[in-house]
C-alpha cells in the first residue's frame, strides 16, 4: 500500500493534471476525474449523456501499484483492462503519467463517439 505522503503527492499532481489537460471553455462537453483506492488510480474521461446532468464515464488508464514500481493499463471498448506494454513500468508516479499524456500509439487519447 502506498504510504500516506505518495498518495497526497499523487492527488495533488493529478488535480493539477486534469485541471490543466481540458481547457475551461470545453469543460461543459468533457471533463477528466479520477478515482485513487490503495494502490490504484483509474483516469476517466467523461462526457455529457443523453439524460440532463448525466456524464458518460469512458475509462482511460489504469495505474497500479504494484513490486514497487507502477504499471499501466489501458482500457478497450469493453471497458475491460490490458496491460499497456508501451509504458514502461517505473517508481515515478509522475514518468508513466508522463507517457500516458504522450501517447504515441494512441491506445490512452482516442477519438471516441
């Protein structure tokens, strides 16, 4: 389990990200959030649902903590996880978020209907 220090560190990298990632003027139309439990954060995008007030959660990536270093997932169409080979499992929280926003393949940031 991550200690206390990490994860708070972690929380405040990612409010950081998700505020910086979506402009202020698009943020009715999609919005980035995140969910942190133990040793795992999920990054999910989400956009407006055909229901008012409802937001469409569509899952991005998977962070795991796990043999002290962190892995990465990514989601397919199903909403189910694989390991996402191209980011190479490292201590720095920070690194593999690094390569998740670069995305080269673009397996993370896909065009999604």
């Amino acid at each position: 389990m991550l200690d206390m220090f990490t994860q708070r560190r972690i929380v405040a990298l990612m409010n950081g990200y998700v505020h910086e990632k979506v402009p202020a003027e698009l943020r009715t139309m999609v919005k980035l959030t995140y969910e942190m439990q133990e040793n795992e954060l999920i990054l999910t995008e989400e956009r407006p649902a055909g229901q008012r007030y409802q937001w469409e959660r569509m899952p991005i990536a998977r962070f795991y903590w796990e043999g002290d270093q962190w892995k990465v997932f990514a989601s397919d169409d199903q909403h189910s996880w694989s390991p996402a080979d191209m980011v190479v499992p490292c201590s720095d929280f920070e690194d593999v978020l690094e390569q998740v926003e670069r995305d080269d393949s673009g397996v993370f940031w896909r065009e999604r209907d």
